[in-house]
C-alpha cells in the first residue's frame, strides 16, 4: 500500500489465514514491523485484539481535511 493503509482497510498483504505476506521481509513498513504487541493489547481472543487495533487506528487516524466551503 504505497500511500499507507487508511483505518479501518484491510491490509493487503493479509493472506486468507490473517498472516502477514512481508513479515520480517525488509519491505514491511516500519509502521508494523515497529508494533510491540503486550497481553493487554493482545486480549482473550481474536476480537480483543481487532478491537484494540481499531482504537489505535482511529486514535491514529488523520484529521480529514476542511472544506472551502465551510470556512467563513
């Protein structure tokens, strides 16, 4: 994804079992490779982890920018 991964996209080197195509390749951007994961971030389950990675993602997530016509 050469203009990165918006929130909420699903990445594409994703393969049908949820693994990472890239991982520890050189070309996997610092972005992941630099993600520590912890127990807390990691949870009980699969949907724990989704949930916490959508906060970060939306808590991440650029501020989309204004429109002309809504400054005065």
């Amino acid at each position: 994804m050469p203009d990165g991964k918006p929130a909420g996209v699903r990445c594409v080197q994703l393969d049908d079992d949820l693994r990472c195509r890239i991982f520890g390749r050189p070309e996997r951007p610092a972005c992941c490779s630099g993600l520590q994961p912890a127990a807390d971030m990691c949870g009980a389950s699969r949907d724990d982890a989704l949930a916490w990675l959508t906060r970060l993602e939306v808590a991440t997530r650029p501020a989309a920018p204004l429109r002309a016509d809504a400054v005065r």
